[in-house]
C-alpha cells in the first residue's frame, strides 16, 4: 500500500474531478449544490491530481513536498466540511454526503501520508539506487 498511496491518490483526485466536470448538470440536480460550487471542486481535483501525479511519477520527491501534499489534502478536507455545513440546509442529502465524503476520503489520504511521509520520500530514493 505505501509504495502505492500516491497513485491512489492522484488517481482518484483525477477521477473524482473528471466526474464531477462532466457530471455537473446531474449532480447539481441530484445534490442541489451551486453549479459553479462543482465547477469549483471539480477543477481543485483536477489541479491538485496534476500534483500528486507529479510526486508519483517524478524524479525528486522531498519530504517537504510530501507534507505539502498532506497540508493540500488537510485543507481540502477542511473547505468540504465547511462547505457542507454552509450546504446544511439547501443541498441534498446527496450534496451533504458527496462533500462530507470526500472531506473523510482526502483526511484520510492525508493521514495515511502524514504517517508514511518519510517513507514516501526514502522509497524513491532507495528505487533509484
């Protein structure tokens, strides 16, 4: 799993974005959220899995690399909570769920990075020797 976590990670940012974008007009329907609240969510996807790929597949991966994307993760768990608390009255239980899960899916990846961080930084440099 550790020599993985990134990928998962990217992997499933890109995915969740990709959805989200060409999902929008249904789950605006479905979840009655904001429809430039998805646009939103589905481009901090799409940017932050740009970031975790490139620490997935790139050439030097810093430990403070790696706790910036803890601190990413952390503060996107954050703004979904925050998000669905604002929601708490207007959107679906369908919206409130979507943004409480993916705050519970990113603080975990967020956790499990925290924990393997020096880990995911010595994995690619023991690969490379």
């Amino acid at each position: 799993m550790k020599r993985n976590v990134l990928w998962i990670d990217c992997t499933a940012a890109a995915l969740a974005g990709v959805a989200v974008l060409l999902l929008r007009d249904w789950l605006c329907a479905l979840q009655a959220l904001p429809p430039a609240l998805l646009l939103f969510i589905g481009i901090v996807n799409i940017l932050y899995a740009c970031y975790s790929f490139t620490l997935a597949t790139g050439v030097y991966r810093s430990q403070s690399l790696i706790v910036l994307l803890v601190a990413g993760n952390l503060a996107w768990a954050v703004v979904c909570i925050g998000l669905a608390i604002h929601f708490l009255q207007s959107a679906t239980l369908w919206g409130i769920a979507h943004l409480f899960g993916e705050a519970a899916f990113v603080g975990s990846l967020a956790a499990v990075e925290w924990r393997w961080r020096t880990d995911l930084t010595a994995q690619y440099a023991n690969a490379a020797t």
